[in-house]
C-alpha cells in the first residue's frame, strides 16, 4: 500500500493528471477505497490483544488479498504514467511544432490584418445573408461578387457571414478574412500573402505546404508577379491537400472593401490590376471546394474586369428594394430605442413619434444603412438636430442622399458653437486625421506639439477636445487603443470633392505637408538636447512614437515641388538631414516590433538622376537611412560602426560631409581609422555638429583606411 501510495503521490505530475484527467479517475478513486480498506482493516487489527490476533485465522489471507490488490494498481498507475507522459509528449511535441510554424510564417512580412469592420442587426438583411450563403454550398462559379454604393451595407453583410462562418457546425469553415482599407491596409501587392498567411493559420496540412515553399524559396515575397505568388503559396499547397480538403467540405474566403486596395502608379507592377486579372483567370477553378466572396464599390475599372464573367455570381446590392426599405426602417426604431433608454428623461422618443421621424429618416436615407447610423449619432445627444435633418429634402436616389446629410452635420456643428473660426478648426482636425495613413493617432497626438513652420491653422488642445465632441458622429475612436478614424469613406469621398463639400474641402496634400513640418520641428527640437528616447509614460512618448513612426510616410506622400512650396519646410529639412539624422539613426527604432525609419525618398525622385541641391540632399539621405537596416537591431556602437563605414564608402555623398566630423570629434579630433573605431567602441554619442562651421567643400581625409 505504501508503494502505491508513494508512486502515485511523490509524481507531482502524475498526481494533477489523476485529479484532473477523466480517463485515469476510476484508478484514483479504487487507489482511494481499497486504502481505506486497508487502514480500517490494520486498525481493526492492531487494536486487538495478542491471543485475539493469533486467533484471527482469515487474516493472512485477507492480507495476501490487499497485497495482490496493491500490487495491480501499482501496475496500473505505472502503465497510466507511460501512458500519460506519451499523451504529453505528442502534446508538446505538437505545440513546438505549432511555434514552428508560426516562427516560419513570418517570412510572409504579413503584418496584423483587420477585423470585420461591423455586422448586420440582427434581424435585417435575411434574403440577403441566406441567398449568400446558399451560394457557397451549391452555386456557380467560384466567386461572389457583392458590390453596391458606398454606405449600402456590405462591410455589414460581410462581417456577419465572418461570424456565422467561424461559428457553424463543429469547427470553423470560413479559410480567409482579408478586408482592405484605404488607411489601414491597402496594398493589392501583399494580398498573395496575406491569403497564405490566413490559410496557413486555418489548417495546419496547409500551412506546413505554404511553410515548406516560402522556406525553399524565401524571395517569393518579394516577387512582384501576383500570379507567381499565387501558384506557390496558394494553388500548390492546395493541390498537395486537395483530396483530403474536398472531402471536409466548402471552404469560404471572404474579401472585403476590394476597391480600397491602392492603385500602383507605376504600370510595370500595377498590383490592384494585377489582383483583378487574377481574379478575372478564375484562380479556384480546379478546387471547386473554394469559395470566394468579395464585396466592393462598382467602380469602373472593377466592372469592367468583373461583370459579365461565367465564374463570377455578380450580385448588386438594391438600395431601393423592399427589403432594404423595411430593414431601414427596422434598424432606425431599434436605434432610436436604444438613444431613448440612455436617457429616458429627455422625451427623445416621444419627440421622435411626434415628427413621424423613422418614416421621414428611412425616405431620406434611400436605402443607406451608413446614413441612418450616421443620423442617429448626430442626434442622439442633441435632440434639437433632429428637425435640421427633417428640414432637408428628399434625395432622388442613393448617389445624392449623403451630400445633404454631411453638409447638414457640419453645418449644424459649426453653427452651433457661434464661434468664426469653427470651420478652420473643424477642417484642420478632419484634414490631419485624413492625412495620417496610419492607425496611430490619437487625440493627445492631434493636439501636438504643434510647432510647424506655416503649418495651416495651429490647434491649441482645448479648440481640438471642442471639435472632436462635437464631430463624434462623423468620426470614430477605437474603443481599445483610442486610434482615430472617420466613420466611413464615404465621408472622405465628400471632403475631397470640392464640388460637393464646398467650404470643407480638404485638400489632403495640404495637411500631409502641416504633419511633415510639425515632425521635422519636433526631431530638430527633441535631438538638439536628448540621446536616449523618451520612455513610455513619459511626457511627449505617444507623440514621439508616431512622428518615429510616420515622419518618412508623409516625405514619401509629397514630391519635391510638394516639398518647396511650403515655405519653411526646405529649410527645416536641410537643417534635419544634415545635422540631426545621423542622431536618429543612432537612436534605433523605439520600439522593438517596429523595423527602423525606412526610405525617406520622394516618388518622384525614384527614377530621376539629377536634380536641385535639395533633391541630391533627399536622395544622400534616404540612401544614408536604408544602407543596413539589419544594424537597427544592434546596440549603439554597433549602428554607429556601420554608419562610419558606410560614410568611408560614400566620400562624394553629402552625408561625409556632413557627419564624418563628428566622427572625428569623438576621437578628439584625430582623422586616424583606428582611432575613431576605438572611440566608437566606447559608445560615445558624436556630438551636433554646427554645419555652419564645417567647410563642406573640402572633406575631411580619414587616415589609415582599409582597403
């Protein structure tokens, strides 16, 4: 009894398995009763005398019985130790395995991908999300392609068939979500592998395949053939499993928002025509398992690829069906419900049934379900707009029923406030946040610093917290990481037609120019007194991690004439490049996910090989900045080494000139190669050089060089 005691006791592991596994508890639960058994019957025995022992004839056999029993559980656990340390085994063995592919999926360079934008309220679009989804059981073709007017409500539908797809039967049957957007993601050229990506983490056969072939050949990434990609990384994995695949049944691959995928200005790659000849070739044809569904504006060049082909079910979303009609009508009662029971006290619904306001709002609407949500935000705490919107005139049709309603909001948010500048204000808040192509603004980084050189309308804090309140209904703030956005592009679509927005266009260029100058500003500033970056908590840390962030973004966006006519921005730029890069770089990237500020090149300065001094200035820069970007990840003296020798390289760049004195500073002035190595191991920081002092027309000779 003892021995079964200690084997199953003193193996902590085997002890947990026991309490926690099912399968080994009767094992536990016989070790248990026959223990007590035992005790009870040892007890028994020893609390008699000794004639009453000796004359207890059963006893040696009753003692034989317990033994025998201990004996076979002894056995038993033993065999369940072997058997469990298997299990776990295969378990690890499985979850190493696991990380090894997700360590090997990284190889697709495939950043976090977007979520469902929303869903359907339940309830609403059932012909819909039924006729769908009977077409990805036995419909023709290969391919869905859902398309509408912005605002109608595809996002919506595709969110919801996300969910029902994760969600049916024993295990997930939706294989791929990729939804494009123009801020967030927006290059056709990386959706090849960002489908890989998402197919390897749905089934572990296909993953392996797609792990197998981006290892054999890693430079499949940057192929910039989308139909190579594709035969690699996706049908050739598919074909290896295609049998097996088939017999699971469909699969779903859902592509969303395929008209905010960018169009490559340059016609030898040309990604978004790419991704749409791809689709055109039918690429799923020999895996009738696959079903694709897309959703996207009609835009006219999808059209022209899309419509008309056998493969493709082309499926048009009507804003003036019944259907849509009554789920507008539907979706406003809910919502105004909802407005109602915030505050009860307020009367909202009362007032609501009083203007007949759902049957008046849904006419308005034309079957938009963007512009019955917007509505319902814009009066859901100023129950006073609601007439505003009620004063306008029905639209014709869909195409005409956003116009209204977003000048109608704009105006009722500038008026309200009785201030003149409000519409400078209300434009220089919605142009910065239109500018930012990235999801890291947030209203503390809008607020600043601000201390752009002619950067159009400086907000100060309390002016940016005025207007963000009032425009929460045409804006969005992430709920987890407070990232600011506008609710829907078809709001950017209004603001960059001039026609249509009138005193609130946003000319984007304007404020991709205001963020350039304010980040230039601030690393001139930031580097002049510091060395280390700020840490998190810090005051300026979120600012200082966006300008990292996106500073090389908005150069990138601007052509050099974008450039010089800004006044201030050359010169602010000059002084950046030449005296305070080097310090960047030295610095690293902030923080560890984030590679390291890459080109700082100009589109147009891609192709050209001549060019003003500025020009010649961005381009020594950009080549300065992307030399090694590997030595990011080294310590300081280590990216210090690499930028001195690449600087012994390039003696006829800008950059020598520049920088290579303050390499000789740090080696108290000796031109010596070894001397100024010696120095840079000590990780010394080369100081700010004053340009002013340095006579760039005659470069410092460094001695002792290497071959």
């Amino acid at each position: 009894m003892l021995i079964t005691y200690q084997v199953a006791t003193q193996n902590d592991f085997l002890t947990e398995t026991l309490r926690n596994n099912s399968n080994f508890q009767n094992i536990f639960d016989s070790m248990v009763k026959h223990s007590m058994d035992c005790y009870i019957f040892i007890s028994d025995f020893q609390s008699r005398n000794l004639v009453s022992q000796m004359l207890q004839f059963d006893a040696g056999s009753t003692i034989d019985k317990y033994t025998q029993v201990f004996k076979d559980l002894e056995a038993r656990l033993n065999g369940t130790q072997i058997t469990v340390t298997a299990v776990s085994l295969l378990k690890v063995k499985s979850e190493i395995e696991e990380i090894n592919l997700d360590s090997k999926l990284k190889l697709l360079k495939v950043r976090d991908t977007l979520r469902p934008k929303s869903h359907c309220l339940p309830g609403t679009r059932r012909a819909t999300i039924r006729k769908i989804m009977n077409w990805t059981v036995e419909g023709k073709g290969s391919i869905f392609w859902l398309f509408g007017v912005a605002g109608s409500g595809k996002s919506s539908l595709l969110g919801t068939l996300h969910n029902m797809f994760v969600d049916m039967s024993f295990e997930s049957r939706l294989a791929a979500f990729i939804r494009f957007d123009r801020n967030d993601y927006n290059n056709a050229g990386m959706f090849i592998q960002t489908l890989a990506y998402e197919l390897a983490c749905f089934d572990h056969r296909l993953g392996q395949a797609i792990v197998d072939a981006v290892t054999k050949n890693k430079r499949i990434v940057n192929v910039t053939e989308l139909s190579k990609q594709l035969n690699r990384l996706i049908l050739e994995p598919l074909q290896k499993h295609q049998q097996d695949l088939q017999n699971e049944g469909s699969i779903v691959i859902i592509v969303d928002g395929l008209d905010e995928c960018t169009r490559s200005d340059r016609a030898e790659t040309d990604f978004h025509g790419q991704l749409l000849q791809l689709l055109v070739d039918n690429p799923f044809r020999l895996f009738p398992f696959v079903r694709l569904v897309l959703a996207s504006r009609p835009e006219e060049d999808i059209n022209a690829m899309l419509a008309g082909r056998k493969h493709i079910a082309a499926f048009p979303l009507d804003t003036s069906s019944d259907e849509t009609k009554e789920d507008i009508k539907y979706f406003l009662e809910h919502k105004l419900h909802e407005v109602d029971k915030r505050k009860p006290e307020s009367g909202f619904l009362e007032l609501c049934r009083q203007k007949n306001a759902v049957d008046k709002l849904s006419m308005r609407a034309s079957g938009l379900f963007i512009w019955a949500s917007i509505v319902v935000n814009f009066v859901a705490n100023y129950p006073e707009r609601l007439q505003r919107i009620l004063d306008t005139d029905v639209p014709k049709d869909a195409l005409q029923a956003l116009t209204p309603l977003y000048r109608t909001a704009l105006e009722s948010v500038a008026g309200e406030d009785g201030d003149a500048d409000i519409q400078a204000d209300i434009r220089n808040v919605l142009g910065r946040i239109m500018a930012t192509n990235s999801s890291l603004l947030t209203p503390v980084i809008l607020n600043g610093p601000v201390i752009g050189i002619g950067s159009s309308g400086a907000l100060r804090p309390d002016r940016t917290t005025r207007v963000l309140e009032k425009l929460w209904s045409l804006i969005q703030k992430d709920d987890r990481n407070q990232h600011l956005s506008l609710l829907h592009k078809s709001f950017d679509d209004f603001l960059t037609d001039k026609l249509r927005s009138r005193e609130y266009y946003i000319n984007v260029k304007d404020y991709v120019l205001d963020w350039a100058t304010i980040c230039t500003s601030y690393f001139i500033n930031f580097l002049e007194e510091n060395i280390e970056h700020p840490h998190d908590g810090d005051p300026g840390a979120a600012f200082h991690e966006f300008a990292i962030v996106c500073w090389n973004m908005f150069l990138q966006e601007l052509t050099i004439q974008d450039m010089e006519s800004r006044p201030g921005l050359p010169e602010l730029l000059t002084t950046m490049l030449q005296k305070y890069l080097q310090r960047l770089m030295i610095l690293g990237p902030y923080r560890r996910n984030y590679v390291d500020i890459d080109s700082i090149l100009p589109q147009d300065l891609e192709e050209k090989e001549n060019g003003s001094d500025f020009a010649q200035l961005i381009r020594d820069s950009s080549e300065f900045i992307t030399f090694d970007p590997e030595s990011w990840y080294r310590n300081k003296p280590g990216r210090m080494l690499k930028q001195f020798q690449w600087l012994c390289r390039k003696r006829s760049s800008v950059m020598y000139r520049c920088y290579m004195p303050a390499f000789v500073a740090i080696a108290s002035g000796s031109r010596r190669y070894p001397d100024i190595i010696a120095a840079i191991e000590k990780g010394t920081m080369p100081p700010i050089m004053d340009i002013d002092s340095l006579n760039v027309n005659s470069p410092i000779e460094i001695l002792e060089m290497p071959e």
